[in-house]
C-alpha cells in the first residue's frame, strides 16, 4: 500500500519548507485561546516544582540570632548590665547589632543574586496557541497546551503524544532505565524525561506538583548552597571557634589568678572571644560566590550552582566538542560538484531538514532555483526511507512526470558512488575529488538518482541495494570558525590550561578546523574512537599523561568521550567539558565543570554547569578568570579575618603573664572589632581581580584552601601586632605611669594596624606597588572610615569620656610607625613566600 503523507503528521519530511510543516501543524491544532490559558492558569497555577519558600527579609533577619557568637554577646550585655557597666552594656549592644546588621546585609545580598540567577535558568518550549506558534518558558504552561517536542529536549509537563515521528524518550530521571522508550501515538510522556530522538506533538495533561516527578519532588530545590568549599570552612570555623573559646576561658582563668578584677577579666574575655571569631566568614563566602556569579553573568556566562562557581577557577584542562562550540555549528555550502540545477531540484525535494547540514542545502537549493513555489506538489513525494547511520543514505520516491517516477538518493559520498552504475575511471575521477574535498575539511553529501516504475508507489532497501543510480553531484559544506576562539585559545594556553578536542566528527575535518586555529596536531596526538575502545583506563590514562600538548580525539561516540573524561578526571584533573548536544549529555555530567552554548539542546543544558549565553567560547575564558578571581578573594577574606583574630588575644595574654594590667577594656576590643574586622572584610567579597590572574598555572586541586603560606602569614601577622602593641602599652605605661594613657595607645594600636596591612593582604600573589593597590573604591572608604572611626573617641570628649579614652598626643607616631613596620613585614614575607603561593 503507498505510504501517504497524511499518515505521518508530523514528520519533518512532510514538507520541505520548515514554515509549511509549522502552517501544517497550526491548521490541525489551533491551540488554546488567551482566555482560556487565563482562566487554566488560575484554576491550575504555574508549572513549577514545589520547592521551600524563599525565607523573607524578616526570616533572614531572625535567622541572623541564631549564632553562638549572638548567644555570648546577649550573655555578656546581660553580665554588664546586672554589673552597671553601661559603657560596656552599650558598646556590646552596638556589637550585637552591627554584627546581625551586616549577617542581614550580606545574606540578603546572597540571596537575591541567588533568586536573579535561578530566574535565568528557566527554559522555553514551543507551544500552538491561538493558530500560532510562540515560544514560552515552561512555567507558563496549562493543561491542555500543544506543545511541539524535538530531539534533545526535556519534556516541560506530563503531556499525551497525539502525534508523534520515530519519536524516543529516554525516561532514566523516573525509571533509572537508560535505554530510550519509544512513544506512539497516545503514550503519555513524563515531566523531566529527555527527547532521545525524533519529534511529536503532545498535548499537556498535567503540570507542576500534579505531574509524576512533582510527587516524588516535592521538597526538591535547583540551588543548594552547602558547597564543599563551603562544609570545609564551616568545619574548620567550627574548630577554630573552640579554640579561640578555649584561650579566652584560659585568659579568664588566668586573669582570675593574677587577681586582676573578676568583672572587668570576664569582660574582656568575652570582648576577647567576639572579636576572635571570624562569624562573617561562611556569609562572605556566600556573598563572593553569589557575587562571582553575576559577573560570569555580565559576561554572558550562567552559572547554575554555587558548586560550579568554587571549582571554575580551578580548571586544569579544557575538553571541547569541534562542531557548535569551535565553530559556528552553522554548515554552510561552500562547494559544488555536478550540475547545479539537477543538484539544487533533488537538494530541495529529497530533504527532511532535520540535520543543520540538510537546512543549509536547502538553503542553497532555493538560491539556485528560480522559483519554489509549488515544486512540493509538482513533484509529490509518495514515500521515503530515513538516514540511518547503518545504511548511510536517505531515499524518497518522487512523481516525476505523467510516465515515470524517480527515486533520489543522498547520503555519504563513498556509499552512494558504489550504487551508481558509471565506468571505473569516471568513478576514481570522482573519489579522487571526494579525496580533495575531505582533505580541505569539508563535510560532503552526494547525490544520485534512478527512474522508478509507475506500477508501485512504495520504496523498499532491497530496491536500494541493487544499485544503477545515475550520479548527480557532490555538496561540500563547512562550519565556520567561532571569531573569537582563536584569541581565547592563546588565553587558555597562557593561563596554564590543557586543550583536548573530543569529537564524533572526521579527525582530518577536526585538524584542518585546528590548523586554521593556529593550533597544529601532530599524527601521534591524533586518536580515533575505535583506538579509545581499544585501551584499558591505565592505558588511556598514560598516553594522556604522557602527552601534555593538545590533543584530539575523533569519531568518538557518547561513551567514548565518557572514557576520556575518566580517565582525565582519575588522574586528579579538574576538567571543564564544552559540548552541545545530546550525545555530550554523559561526558558533561562527569566532568567538574560542564559548559554548554546558548543553543544547546535541553538535555545538554540540564547537565551543564556554565551556559554560555552567547555561545562565545570566549565565555568560557571570562568565567574560569572570574572563578579564579573568586578563589583570590575567598582567600583573602579568610587571611584578613584570621590574622586580624589573635592579635587581641596575645597582647592580652602578655600583660596578663608579665603581670602588668591588661592592655585593653571589653569596650575598646568590642570597638576595634566593629571598626576593623566588619567593613574591610564585607569589602574585600567584591575585590577586583588581580590583571595577571590568567597568566598563573591552574592551582593544585588537592591542596587545602588554607596553604601552609597562609598560615606562616597568619601567625607572623598575629605575633607582630600582639607584641607591637604590648610594646607600645609598656612604653606609654612606663613613661607616663598613667593606665588609661597606655591603654588609649593599646586602643588607638589595634585599630590601625589591620587597616593598615589589608592593602598588603588583597594583593597577595605580588608586591603591594605591582598593581593599583586602591582599584577597589569599596575597600577605600571602608579603610576611610574606620580610620575616622578610630580617631572620633580621641577628638570627641563625649565619646572619649563614654570609652574611656584620652589623647595620646605623639604616641601617634609610633602606632602609624608600628603599622607601617608590619605592613613592610608582610610584604618582605610575601617576597619570600612567593614560591609557595598557589
């Protein structure tokens, strides 16, 4: 029986024209009306996972209380004020309130980069509504919508498939069965699952909450932010935190046996153990994760978890797809071979246009063409046999005139040469030019004809197989080059970063794309899929290893690329994968960073970690410079806060052991903490990058965050500023023998020396006068203002009377002199440390 158009709806080769398949579909199914998507979206709402509700401004501002370091500030106001300490009570109410105020401040921040982010996320779909195609985000889809699903896309709903086109879904996010089921007409199809092949019009059925993985899901949230960079802190702020209540109890219990006074020891202590704490450090690093997102953002790249964020910068070798991500992923004819009318006529009649390459041909055929108009009916097609990798070619059988019908066939050049009936030496001619073509990079699809009886209206393969086409000629197509890419590769190259080219394409296609790339391949760095299927891990692994120069890997199928990811990812590499389409889905979910162009396919963007917006392999050199830029920075506010924790606790710690009185009240430490710790931290999240930060090697993924240079720092800054300042006590103490003098010293010490060396700590990589020091304005007028902050209570009799502080006069000198001398420190240490830094 002829096998009719009308049987197959939806089938791409139901038209040429892909505006006609669409004006087909369109006339069958009008869709739903505005109203009537209105009045489903109130009764039904959105089509949206349940997920937890975004906390409120209130929530997060209560949520900011739930702190130790809160519950021993409340402890301490109550303790000052039974005592009538009011001085005290008031600086620590001060402290309390600050340090809940810039909790708030910054998580608030966190959160709505967060919110910003996830809005960018949503997806669209194309939908038939009121007799026309529109493309929505998926969350405004309603029962009832017709929806048009292609490969590669993720199923937005719980629909029924009303028609459908060798249509396969593959359901493993419900079943856990890789394998693609295949999804006839009036097969329900589910929220999730992925179009493995094939296309289908499904109308929805049910949305949100009442699809399938809307019950299993219904506390699932798309953005967590207990990363790992993020437990590790929390565990070593958790460690660190007894230890600073471990020295303040023991300064306590020293005080007590010192017989200094019970009230004012306890105090201090207390001042001590707020001070020493670094509470704002898994909220700023929250904040320079959100804030390193936006920035990727401006820069056209979506990051899609904070995870993603924290390990960009520490990318170690780039893997790329040729085809989409190298290139446009736009083929374009660029060659002929045959007659040019023959070619264009059977190019624009026996097409599908469900391959870029066959959309580019039709392309060509038009622009060949005189006219287009009504050769689909002229020339009717009665049936046709798809592409299929195994048979390599596609045929359609076509009314060619009131006495004859023809078949054409297309499909790989060397297939179809041998059906064709020609003498031997016409056909090598022939295969040397498909030589030629191939050699220029050129993807190529021949084309062929026979004359087929009237008396049967079908097509078999048998009919196929027996050959005596008639040649018509060769396409020759080419995908251009990216304008961008080159540049960017000479960037990645320069920051250290390993290139390996992973592709399912012809390696003599891949070279040539890299030879104009600047980027020449030698023949033992060239690997076939069939020689990757070959090895065992060790083996794959060692001659990756062995190898550092750029690599290519072709013709590789989805589980051969899966291998080299492996094997890269068991040799300690930190991968970031680039690929596109359906067949990148299982090596961009093993790799650390998996990066998909704007135009990918759902299932390949489901799986991504970065969608470049706009398609830009730039894109990905941005983002992996803003994640080492976040990495600098996250570092810099943990060397900050910590060398900035003990330096209290071992001047004081000193006065106690040469018994002398302690060096500096609750009010004063308390003061200090809110002038230096808060605001140069909460500055230092959104510290601009360092220029020369792609010309270091990616850092060691196995080192700890905290190195043993951070530390030898840390404790050097520690050490100088405890004893400078207990120095600086005992000389105004000795000379004047006038506490609260000596203590103003102290005071006026430990405010200034950490406003002094955080422009030492923001450039650790280099030298203080390598790169602007004062490029972050933010940093600039929080160190402004904690200098004038630090001098008020000395020029203001009130506030000084209130803190107890009284002018120092010329002791100035020595506490700017003090500072200076410890920045000079840090910065030497920094020149001798300079190898270690990573």
């Amino acid at each position: 029986m002829p096998h009719k158009t009308v049987q197959i709806p939806l089938i791409k080769a139901l038209s040429v024209n892909k505006s006609a398949r669409l004006d087909d579909l369109v006339k069958k199914h009008r869709g739903l009306t505005n109203s009537e998507v209105i009045s489903l979206t109130k009764t039904y709402g959105t089509n949206a996972l349940p997920e937890a509700p975004t906390p409120s401004s209130f929530q997060i501002f209560i949520r900011q209380f739930a702190s130790p370091l809160v519950y021993v500030l409340l402890v301490a106001l109550l303790v000052t004020l039974f005592l009538g300490e009011f001085a005290d009570a008031t600086i620590i109410a001060a402290a309390l309130i600050l340090n809940t105020f810039l909790g708030f401040i910054q998580e608030s921040r966190a959160g709505h980069a967060l919110k910003a982010l996830k809005q960018m996320l949503q997806p669209e779909v194309s939908v038939i509504r009121g007799g026309h195609v529109k493309s929505i985000s998926t969350q405004d889809l309603v029962p009832s919508d017709i929806v048009i699903l292609n490969t590669g896309d993720k199923i937005p709903a719980d629909c029924l498939v009303i028609e459908s086109s060798r249509f396969y879904v593959t359901e493993a996010i419900l079943t856990g069965e890789s394998v693609p089921v295949p999804k006839p007409v009036d097969a329900s199809v589910f929220m999730g699952t992925v179009v493995s092949s094939g296309n289908a019009v499904v109308s929805v059925k049910s949305i949100g909450s009442n699809t399938e993985i809307g019950k299993i899901a219904r506390h699932v949230q798309d953005v967590g932010d207990d990363t790992p960079l993020k437990k590790q802190l929390s565990k070593f702020s958790t460690v660190l935190s007894k230890i600073v209540l471990a020295l303040t109890l023991f300064v306590f219990v020293l005080g007590l046996l010192f017989r200094h006074d019970p009230g004012e020891i306890f105090l201090t202590a207390v001042a001590l153990a707020v001070s020493a704490i670094p509470e704002g450090l898994l909220v700023a690093l929250t904040v320079i994760l959100a804030i390193g997102m936006q920035r990727v953002l401006r820069r056209q790249g979506l990051v899609r978890n904070l995870v993603s964020a924290e390990t960009l910068g520490s990318v170690t070798t780039i893997c790329t797809d040729k085809t989409g991500t190298l290139t446009q992923g736009k083929m374009q004819v660029v060659d002929y071979v045959g007659d040019s009318s023959s070619l264009a006529l059977q190019t624009y009649l026996a097409n599908d246009m469900d391959d870029p390459m066959l959309v580019a041909a039709s392309n060509w055929a038009v622009n060949h063409l005189n006219n287009v108009e009504g050769l689909s009916d002229e020339f009717l097609r009665l049936d046709s046999l798809p592409f299929s990798s195994s048979t390599q070619y596609f045929a359609s059988l076509h009314k060619f005139s009131k006495d004859t019908n023809v078949i054409f066939i297309n499909g790989a050049p060397e297939v179809i040469l041998e059906l064709c009936k020609m003498p031997s030496r016409e056909q090598q001619g022939i295969l040397d030019t498909i030589n030629t073509l191939s050699n220029k990079g050129y993807r190529l699809i021949a084309y062929a004809q026979k004359p087929k009886k009237l008396d049967n209206l079908s097509l078999n393969p048998q009919e196929i197989v027996k050959g005596n086409f008639n040649w018509v000629g060769i396409l020759a197509f080419s995908d251009p080059i990216r304008p961008d890419v080159k540049n960017s590769l000479q960037i990645v190259q320069q920051a250290g970063i390993r290139l390996l080219v992973i592709t399912g394409d012809y390696a003599q296609t891949a070279v040539s794309v890299l030879t104009e790339l600047g980027i020449e391949i030698e023949p033992k760095n060239v690997l076939l899929g069939s020689d990757i299927a070959k090895k065992t891990p060790k083996q794959l692994q060692s001659l990756i290893a062995n190898n550092r120069s750029t690599m290519l890997f072709a013709r590789t199928k989805p589980e051969q690329k899966l291998q080299v990811i492996t094997a890269l990812k068991d040799m300690g590499e930190v991968i970031a994968m680039m690929g596109d389409g359906v067949n990148d889905a299982p090596a961009l979910a093993k790799s650390d960073i998996g990066i998909v162009v704007g135009d990918a396919t759902d299932v390949a963007k489901e799986t991504a970690d970065l969608v470049l917006l706009d398609s830009s392999f730039s894109t990905i050199v941005a983002a992996i410079e803003e994640g080492r830029g976040i990495f600098d920075n996250i570092r810099k506010v943990i060397l900050y806060l910590l060398a900035d924790s003990f330096q209290a606790i071992v001047a004081i710690l000193l006065a106690l052991i040469s018994s002398v009185p302690v060096v500096a009240s609750a009010s004063h430490i308390l003061w200090v903490n809110l002038v230096s710790d808060g605001f140069p931290s909460l500055a230092l999240t959104v510290d601009p990058k360092s220029p020369n930060i792609m010309s270091r090697s990616p850092r060691d993924p196995h080192k700890q965050l905290i190195s043993t240079w951070m530390l030898k720092l840390i404790v050097l800054v520690s050490l100088l500023s405890g004893f400078g300042t207990f120095a600086l006590f005992l000389l105004a103490y000795n000379a004047t023998s006038n506490l609260a003098i000596a203590r103003s010293v102290a005071f006026a010490s430990l405010g200034i020396i950490s406003l002094t060396y955080v422009f030492s700590i923001k450039n650790f990589h280099t030298s203080f006068w390598r790169e602007n020091p004062f490029n972050n304005w933010w940093l600039n007028i929080s160190v402004t203002v904690g200098l004038f902050l630090q001098l008020v209570p000395f020029v203001s009799p009130p506030i000084g009377k209130f803190l107890n502080v009284v002018p120092i006069g010329f002791y100035w000198l020595y506490v700017l002199l003090l500072g200076l001398v410890i920045f000079f420190v840090v910065e030497i240490t920094k020149h001798f440390l300079a190898t270690q830094v990573d």
